[in-house]
C-alpha cells in the first residue's frame, strides 16, 4: 500500500494521504508526497492539485517517534516537500478533514488555500510536547492571521474549529464535501487566473507590529508558562516572523525547535504523553474484554464532588440522575451546577446552547426508584463508610443487574464496600479530583473482585469523559493521596524546623508545582486534611504535626475561612504573621532550635518523600507502572508536565542519587526516611523503575 495514493478527479490531481491510524508525516508519506506532486506537475491534464487525507481524517502531526529518533530529519524533510509545494505553478489546495494539526496544518498551511468541513478543527499543539512548530508553521500562521492570534494559539495548542480558523483567514471556505470544494477552489482560481498565494510571503498581518505587542503578551503568559522553555522560543518565533526577513524567520524558528527538541522538557513531556497512553492498558484486560455501554449514569450526593461529576457526564452527552435523600439538599446542589453552567458561558468558554444541553441531561431525584435504568452509578456521599455502607444496600436493590456501583471514596476501603452488596464483581472505585468537571485525572480504584468488565468499563469511561484514567490498587488513600500524605507531613515538619509557609510555597511553585503545598493545604480546607489524618494509622515511630491541628482552634480553616496557613483578600494570599507564631510556638513546645533552611533542603526533603511512597506503592503492584504514578502526580497534584512526574524525575535526577540523598537525611528526620527497598535494590543494580520506558531512548 503506498502511503500517498495518486488519483484523477477530471483535471485535479488528488493527493491522499494514507498513513493509519492517523497519517502521521513519516517518511513514507514525505517520500509519497514528492513523487505525486512530480506526477501532477509532469501530467499535462492537471490544471490543480488537492492534498487529502484517507479515511477523513488529515494528517494530525508528524511522527512523535520519529522526531525522538531524528528519522524526521531524513530527506525528503517536511521541509523538502514545502519547498516542492511552494515551487507549484498550479494551485493547491488542502482538503482539510478530521483534526488537521501540527506537522498536518504546516503542510495545510503551505498550500495556496486551504477548504475544511464544518467539523473540521485545525491547530498547533507542538507546546504540548514542549515543541515548537518546526516547518514554518510560527511564520505561516502569522503571516495568515496575525501575531496576536497567533500567540494566542500557538502558545495555548488548543485546537480551533473551523468556524474560528475562518474568521482569522487560516482557512478559506467550509464546504460538507471539502474534498470536492478544494477541487472547485483550484478551478476556480485557473479560470479566473488567480495568482498563487505563497503563504510565507504575505506581508500585510506583518507590516507595522508594535513591539509593545509581544513585552505584553510575555507579562501574559509569564506565570502560566514559568520555568518552560517551548512558549517562549514560540513568542520568540512569532516575534521573528514579524520582524526579520523571511529567510532569517524560518531559519530562527528552526533553531529553535531543534533547541526544544534537544531539551530535556521535551524528552520529559513525550514521556507523559505515553505514558497516559500506557497507562489505559491493563494486563489481563485485553481488546476481548468489551467495556459495558453507559447510556445513562447517576450519581449519588449532589455536593462539591456529585455535582461536578454529573457535569461530566452531562458535558459528555450522557443523560444522567443525581440523588438527594432531601429536596432541600438536591436544591442547593443543582443550583451550584447551573451556576457553574452560567459562570463558563459568561466566561466565553462554553457557547449558551452548549450549556443548555448539558443542563437537560442532568436530572435531580429523591427516590432511588429511580435509577434503575442508570448503567453505571457513581456514590459521592459524606466520607463516611456506614454512610457508603447504606447507599450501596440501597444500589444494590434497586439499580439494573448489569450497572456497576462506583464509589468515589478518596480513602475508603473498595472491598468493604463491595462486600454490603450481591454484586462486588461490579464494585470499582472512580476517584474524581476536585473540581471534577475540570480536573483531567481519573484514578480508578480495582477492588479485589472487580471483575475485567469492570475495569475495562471505567477505564473507556474516562476516555469518554475526556479525564486521563490510570488504575490503582484498593489500599489507604491508592496511589495519589497515599503519596501526598508524606509530602503534606513533610511540609510542616520543615515549619517546624524553621520554614515559613511562604518560602515551602515559593520552593515548589519556582520547581513547577501549580500550586506549593501549604497554598493548596488552604484550598481543600484544613479541617478536611485533619479529618483524613486522624482516621490514619501511623506506624509506632511517625507522627503529625501538631501545626494543623493548631491553625484549626483558631478558626484558619484555609480560603473558605479567610485565613488558614495565609491570610486572604480574594483569592489573593498574604503572609500571616499569627501564623508564624503558632508555628514557633510549636517549634518551642517540641524543643526544636529553629534554623534558616536553604531552598535546596525544601526541594529535597519535600521530592524524596513522593519517590520513596512512590517505590513503595510499585513494589506492591498498588500501581501497574511507573509512568502511572508520573501521570496521576501530573493531572491530579499539580506536578510540573514538563519534568515528567516525580518518578520520572527520580530517574531522570539517578535512582542512586535519591537512595544517597534519603540515607543522608535519615539519621536526623526518622524513620520515614529510610529508602524503600525496590528503591535501595534499583540503587545498586543501576536499574530504572520497572516497566516504564527509558527515557534516553526518546
Ligand atoms: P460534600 O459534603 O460536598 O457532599 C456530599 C453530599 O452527599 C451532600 O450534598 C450530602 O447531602 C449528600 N449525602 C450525604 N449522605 C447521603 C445519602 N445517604 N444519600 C444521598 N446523598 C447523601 O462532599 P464531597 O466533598 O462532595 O465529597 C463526596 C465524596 O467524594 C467523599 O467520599 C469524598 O471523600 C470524596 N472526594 C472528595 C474530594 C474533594 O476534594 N472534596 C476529592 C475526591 C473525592
């Protein structure tokens, strides 16, 4: 089969890309290229040239491997076949079906002109990758829209409708047969001897750019994009395009993404976006195990976490029932949702009939008899197992034999809620992170007989609800909040030792973090964090930190207080210097001699903890692979993208290195600092983690 098929529609040539699953830009497709784009120069009867992509779908990207293994560099580059394009002497025209992205739109982008269908979207998510366009696609897209959309997009990847890349002028026409309009568009432009338009030698969007344009956009992005290297060289790029001439422009944006590519980011980045591929398969689950089809869903609780979840559901088009034992509390519930509705359409990020719909779908009840139609039922009750115990009795009854009961518990043991019902082959934990309806993880919890149907069938469900699903194993907190409690600990023990809240927060924030630990500590509300501490079991020689406990008699709940580890105005924190006197009156109680404590120890001491659980939770098979702790820290705690999640960072910083360091810090900071022993293991073999990829080979 090759992988560009020649045809003749009258007196257009028709490219066709044909490269499965995606038609990703190999070199088979590079190589197919030229040679049909020297057939249809050479063919007398072509008046035109189309470039499509097989199945409806254009090419949405070059090959990820092949940038990793350089094989993008071997000739004929895509840059070998924009020259060839850009030579024409008949027009051509990109027949734009499907998501025409990245490698794909720079090769749109080089056409003459461009038709898309309606569903059509178009886009440059390189930065996702910690890439940047490296086939003109800064210089095109700008000289086609503009510098100030350019940034916008290029920077953010996000894809664009068709609609919207109409309007800024990326593409021409939308036709439901884009193929056919391409085809008219090349005849149309023949007929009426248009001149070819060399889209890397528009000058009018690049004419008189305000420098003034791109210092503001920086200040934009600035924190968005802090510690990243790709959305800068971006600005750089687009900065160029308007500014250089046009040879010195593309040569620019090359550097830099040859600069990016080499970078360590880049290689940290690919590894996240496998990883989270990696991450939905499961042994024993295989392509024979069909997950159950959810037509209709119910959740039961409509507080912070039901609520958010039914818009899930609702977002993805799935009718669903939300439970409330009483009419006042499903009140209150569902108008949180529409108003949740009501603040994205006034945000611009959800169009009104959009938002209308996904209200419809959500239906409040007060009866159980009334889920008996939902295929999967989802409990976000009060953290409280004979609270649980009672829904699931009542689930059990009541909801269709096939539906699978799911509990969103963030600590709760799986198998003993399964065990209240007849059915605990199809009890599974889904653990949504808060705001549900944003948040992209989906931690999905096996208890000891959830059957492979039920997994298979959670794990489609976060696809179909556009989370990232990664499987843990049913112990105290999986794999996230397990690994978070040493990191949280961990914190106010460096308070202790003479810390402050703001420098732990600016640590972690300047290594990446969203957010630093005591910020977010504030966010989830400290009474929550104290809830969940006191239900643990610590082994004989650990302890908590009293700071908690402390901040909570005096009122410092965290934001929703006004005051916790911060004192707050808005959303905006300040320091607090009553905080700073709980925690040296905790210091003295505990007879700690406080000490100025350098930004590396915070670093260290608050990293390690994550790695060594990390280990821990590995060797128990709590998690399938490596790669799924990095992608549950990446979606769910704020864990910098770009440095891979924390077990990727160990290995990237050298397993040795981190068993050195933590046998460094034991003997002064406990028990809890003793390496855990797959780590010690791996230490001395010179191993990475298990199952998960080595990352050099990116
Ligand atoms: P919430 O207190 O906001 O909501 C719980 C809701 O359940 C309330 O509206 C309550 O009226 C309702 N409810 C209580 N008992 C009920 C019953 N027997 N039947 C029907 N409805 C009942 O609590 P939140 O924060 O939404 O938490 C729910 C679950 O989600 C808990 O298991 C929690 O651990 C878990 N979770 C919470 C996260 C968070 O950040 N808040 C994150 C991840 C999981």
């Amino acid at each position: 089969m090759p992988a560009v098929n020649y045809a003749r529609a009258g007196d257009v040539a028709i490219l066709e890309i044909a490269n499965p699953p995606v038609n990703a830009l190999s070199l088979a497709v590079r190589e197919g290229l030229m040679e049909g784009l020297a057939q249809a120069y050479a063919d007398q009867g072509v008046v035109a040239v189309a470039i499509c992509g097989a199945g409806g779908m254009f090419p949405a990207g070059a090959d990820i491997n092949e940038i990793a293994s350089g094989l993008a560099l071997t000739a004929p580059m895509i840059l070998d076949v924009q020259a060839r394009m850009e030579a024409a002497t008949k027009p051509l025209v990109a027949a734009l079906e499907g998501n025409a992205l990245g490698g794909g739109f720079e090769l749109a982008l080089t056409c003459h002109w461009r038709v898309a269908t309606p569903a059509t979207t178009v886009g440059l998510p390189e930065v996702k990758l910690g890439l940047i366009p490296g086939a003109g696609g800064t210089q095109r897209f700008t000289r086609l829209a503009g510098p100030q959309a350019a940034l916008e997009a290029i920077t953010s990847g996000a894809p664009l409708p068709a609609s919207r890349a109409l309007e800024l002028g990326l593409i021409d026409r939308i036709a439901d047969d884009a193929l056919g309009a391409a085809a008219a568009l090349g005849r149309q432009a023949v007929r009426e001897r248009w001149p070819l338009r060399i889209t890397s030698e528009l000058k009018e969007h690049i004419r008189e750019v305000s420098g003034g344009l791109f210092t503001a956009f920086r200040q934009k992005i600035a924190a968005r994009a802090r510690g990243q290297l790709a959305p800068w060289k971006i600005i750089d790029s687009i900065e160029a395009a308007c500014t250089r001439p046009k040879a010195e422009g593309f040569r620019f944006e090359r550097d830099c993404f040859i600069e990016c590519r080499d970078s360590p980011q880049r290689r940290a980045l690919t590894h996240v976006f496998f990883a989270e591929r990696e991450a939905r398969r499961i042994p024993g689950v295989g392509p024979e195990v069909k997950p159950l089809a959810v037509a209709r869903a119910a959740v039961i609780g409509a507080g912070t976490m039901g609520g958010g979840i039914a818009m899930c559901f609702a977002n993805a088009g799935i009718p669903v029932r939300v439970l409330e034992l009483s009419a006042d509390a499903l009140g209150r519930g569902l108008a949180l949702i529409a108003k949740n509705y009501a603040g994205s359409v006034s945000r611009g990020s959800l169009a009104p009939p959009r938002a209308e719909r996904a209200l419809s779908l959500i239906q409040g009840v007060t009866g159980y008899g009334e889920l008996g139609e939902a295929d999967i039922v989802i409990e976000a009750v009060f953290e409280d197992m004979n609270v649980k115990k009672e829904v699931f009795v009542q689930l059990d009854r009541v909801a269709a034999p096939q539906a699978i009961l799911a509990t969103n518990t963030s600590t709760l043991d799986i198998d003993a809620i399964a065990a209240v019902t007849s059915r605990p082959e199809k009890v599974v934990g889904t653990h949504f992170f808060s705001p549900a309806n944003v948040m992209r993880l989906l931690e999905n919890v096996r208890g000891a007989r959830s059957s492979a149907q039920t997994l298979a069938t959670v794990m489609a469900l976060g696809k179909t609800l556009g989370k990232v699903p990664v499987l843990a194993g049913n112990c105290d907190g999986f794999i996230g909040n397990r690994m978070l409690m040493y990191y949280g600990s961990e914190a106010e023990f460096l308070l202790e030792e003479g810390a402050t809240p703001e420098q732990i927060d600016r640590v972690m924030e300047g290594f990446g973090f969203a957010m630093g630990p005591l910020a977010v500590r504030d966010l989830a509300g400290n009474d929550v964090g104290f809830l969940i501490r006191k239900g643990r079991k610590l082994p004989p020689d650990e302890r908590f930190s009293p700071i908690l406990e402390r901040l909570m008699e005096r009122g410092r709940l965290g934001q929703k207080a006004g005051k916790g580890f911060y004192r707050y105005e808005g959303r905006t924190r300040i320091a607090d210097p009553e905080v700073l006197a709980i925690i040296e009156a905790v210091s003295r109680d505990l007879k700690i001699r406080r000490r100025q404590i350098p930004d590396e120890e915070i670093l260290d001491r608050l990293l390690h903890p994550l790695v060594n659980e990390g280990a821990r939770i590995l060797d128990e098979g709590i998690a399938l692979r490596a790669g799924d702790i990095d992608v549950v820290y990446v979606n769910g705690y704020g864990f910098p993208a770009w440095r891979g999640g924390p077990m990727y960072w160990a290995e990237q910083a050298g397993l040795k290195r981190v068993v050195e360091t933590m046998q460094r810090l034991a003997p002064s900071h406990g028990a809890r600092w003793r390496p855990a022993p797959l780590l010690e293991q791996l230490a001395a073999t010179g191993h990475g983690w298990p199952g998960i990829r080595d990352p050099k080979s990116r």
